[in-house]
C-alpha cells in the first residue's frame, strides 16, 4: 500500500512543477508579446512586412528540418552534420553560380534555365554527400549504444566544416569557363570510379576489415587523384596555355574577382539580384514584395509538399513508414530496412542541397560555419513541430522563422536565441511529444 501511495504521489508532484514552470515561462512570454504586440499597433505596415520576411525565413529552415525529421523518425539518431551538409550544398551552389557567370545581368530565360540546373545539380550533390555519410559514418554503428553515432555525427560536422575552409581556398574565378567544364569532367569520372569500386567490393568476399578497409580507401585515393588531374587538364585545354587571350581576359581581376574572396574563413559573396528584389508594389510603397521573396516561398512549399506527397502516397514513402514504426516488422514483410534508411538520407541531403541553394540567393553570402546555426535553429523547429513528423517539421520552420523576424525587429537581435528557446520550453512543457508529435515509445 505503501508502494502504491508513493508511486500515485509522483504523478502529482511532477504536474505541480510542470505547471510552475511552464506558468513562469507563459507569464514572461505574455510581456513579450505584450511588447512585440504595443509596437507592432503602432506600425501595422512594418508589421506586416516582418510576418512576410518571417515566411520566407520560416520556409528555409522548414526544408532543412525535413532533414532532420526524415533521419530521426526512422532510426532515432540527431544528425549534427545535416546543417553542415546545408552549408556545403551553399558552397556548391556559390561555385556554379560563379563559374558560370550567372548575374542580374544574364538574360531571364538564360538565367532561369541556369537557376534551374544548378538547383538540380547541388540537390544531387549533397544528397550523394548525404548517403555517403550514412554508409561510411552511421550504418554500422546502426546496432551500437545510441551515443557511439552521436559522436560520430559531431565528428562528421567537423570534418564537413573542414571541408568548407579547404573548399573557401580554391583560386578560381568568376566566368571560369574551364574550371566549370573540368568540374563536369571530374564529377563523371568520379561516379564511374565509385561505380565501379562498389562493383569491385561486391565481388570479393573477405570477413578481414583492415582488407575489406583498403579495398575502398586505396581505390578511393587514387581515383581522386586521377579525377583532379582530369579536372586540372580540361580546364588548361579550354583555356589554352599560359599567356593566352582567354588567361589573360580571366586574370582581369575587375571583371573576374575571386569566387571564394581573399580568405578562407571570410564570408563568401553571392551576387546579388539573381532574382529581381525590386519592390513590386512601388519604392515609396510601405510593405515590399519581391520576386525573390515569392520564389523562396514557392520552390520551399513545393518541395516541402513533393516530400509530403512522396512519404505519404507512394510505395517507397509507405516503406519509411513502416520502417520508421518498427524495423524489425518491416523486415519481416519483405521490405529492405537499409536500403529505406538510406532514401531517408539521399531526401534529406537533397532538400538540404536546395535549402543551401535558396539561401545563398537570398542572404547574399556563404560562410564555412553557416551549418552551425541554420542547423540548430532547423532542429528546434523540427522539435517543436514534433520530431519525426514531416507536418510538423514544416510548421515548426515557419513558427521559428516567424519568432526570430518578430524577435530581431521589436525586441533585439541578441535576445532572439533566448525568445525561441525559452518557447520552445514552454511548448515542451506541457507537449513533451512537439505540436504534432505523437509518444509512440521506443522504436524496435
């Protein structure tokens, strides 16, 4: 009996303190948006013009929280280096953009055209990068204690980052044709060769990691080297020797400055104006709209509503599914639970491509630690959307977006961290589980 009264004792007890705190954080909340709201009835214009610059932030951070949703829904593991693959697909896009000379000046269709492939391009990039990651990094810690992949995945976004500052080294310039058609060289071989490794390993059969290991590091070394030099070679073929007309136009440093700027760690300019930022309502008009703007908001909601669609109306969307409630019983209907994880990630390292793509037109820059941030803010959303949910990873990008644009104008900018995350305690305090979140226990 006793027993019995101390365990009906607890229930009670935590509900008292959840109730304290979260009566404390509502409380502090309600003068905030006390403040935010005394302001924002003074100037419904400026208002409104931050809910829209709200949106369009909100709709970045919601594809990058797919990501995380994605990977944690089915195997449970918080992918630190997803932000950092957001980051590298910002670099992709920044180096294609500038090899190809792509500016406000470049004809519309030419230009959407470009924008278009690029967007293409950069999603199949880092999903690669994303799939990469999993098999090399995550599979076979897939069975291990659940701290053993999360210091992996730290592990991953340092190497990643360290990728961004050797990437922010590269010489090339703005309009370097040659670079541009090596990097399609370079691409090709290397899928060839990885193809062609994979092949190699499926056919050799030995149970000895150190042999197993050097049947892909040493194959993966030297097609690298291979794939640099035929980088190397095409762009000196196209074009042509030292002192040539076509060297000597691209070392005009007017009008082909660096792609990656003076420094590795510096910020990277992206040129703006690729998408018009005009106001379409007029200069003097109170509240601006640009297509820019627009297009943020159009390629996110599409891509957001293509997973969405995807997950839920197709076979291998049915299969995630599955596989996210129990592996196990997946397995057992036939369904195979690698191959299920890995499509998480290449969707995942896909939409992360695009959100760097999207970005880095409209922020106008890139720097190597930009994976930090974005990607803590896109985990918080996904959390209080309710992780492991595709629904509420997009509605918890748009409320986060909204908080920090709302936060950064009536409040100040420093205080915006402690806004979102004092919310999104509030929020958790009486929904553990996330706005759309569902406590379905412990995945087999």
């Amino acid at each position: 009996m006793a027993t019995t009264a101390r365990s009906a004792s607890r229930p009670a007890t935590q509900n008292i303190g959840r109730w304290i705190v979260g009566g404390l954080l509502g409380l502090i909340l309600a003068l905030v948006l006390f403040r935010i709201l005394s302001q924002a009835v003074q100037n419904p214009a400026l208002l409104a013009q931050q809910l829209l610059t709200g949106v369009s932030k909100g709709a970045i951070l919601a594809i990058i929280a797919l990501g995380y949703t994605l990977v944690y829904g089915i195997i449970e593991l918080i992918n630190f280096a997803h932000g950092d693959v957001f980051m590298l697909g910002s670099f992709a896009a920044l180096t294609l953009i500038g090899l190809s000379g792509l500016n406000r000046n470049t004809p519309p269709l030419e230009r959407a055209f470009l924008l278009f492939v690029i967007l293409i391009v950069v999603m199949c990039f880092t999903a690669f990068l994303n799939y990469s990651i999993e098999r090399i990094a995550y599979r076979r810690l897939r069975n291990a204690p659940r701290l053993a992949p999360l210091i992996s995945a730290i592990g991953v976004s340092f190497v990643l980052q360290n990728l961004g500052l050797l990437w922010g080294k590269l010489p090339w310039r703005r309009g370097d044709t040659g670079a541009l058609y090596g990097l399609a060289v370079f691409v090709v071989l290397f899928a060839v060769g990885i193809w062609g490794i994979t092949q190699l390993n499926k056919r050799i059969k030995t149970d000895r990691a150190l042999v197993r290991l050097a049947l892909w590091v040493l194959p993966l070394l030297v097609l690298t080297a291979l794939s640099v030099t035929a980088l190397n070679a095409t762009r000196n073929a196209v074009l042509g020797p030292e002192g040539s007309p076509a060297r000597l136009e691209l070392e005009d440093r007017a009008k082909h400055p660096r792609i990656m700027g003076s420094t590795d760690v510096a910020p990277k300019d992206v040129p703006a104006g690729i998408i018009s930022t005009e106001n379409l309502f007029g200069d003097n008009a109170p509240i601006a709209l640009s297509w820019l703007d627009i297009a943020v908001v159009l390629v996110s909601v599409s891509l957001m509503l293509g997973l969405y669609l995807f997950v839920q109306r197709t076979s291998a969307g049915k299969a995630m599914r599955a596989t996210a409630q129990d592996r196990d019983a997946a397995r057992l209907m036939g369904i195979d639970v690698d191959s299920t994880i890995s499509l998480a990630f290449l969707l995942g390292g896909a939409l992360a491509g695009a959100a760097g793509l999207i970005a880095a037109i409209y922020t106008t820059q890139v720097v190597f630690d930009l994976g930090f941030k974005a990607g803590l803010l896109s985990f918080t959303s996904a959390v209080l959307g309710g992780i492991g949910n595709v629904a509420g990873a997009m509605l918890g990008g748009f409320l986060i977006g909204l908080i920090q644009t709302l936060s950064d104008q009536y409040l100040a900018t420093q205080w915006t961290n402690a806004v979102i995350f004092g919310i999104l305690v509030a929020i958790l305090v009486f929904r553990p589980t996330g706005l759309l979140g569902e406590d379905v226990g412990q995945k087999a």
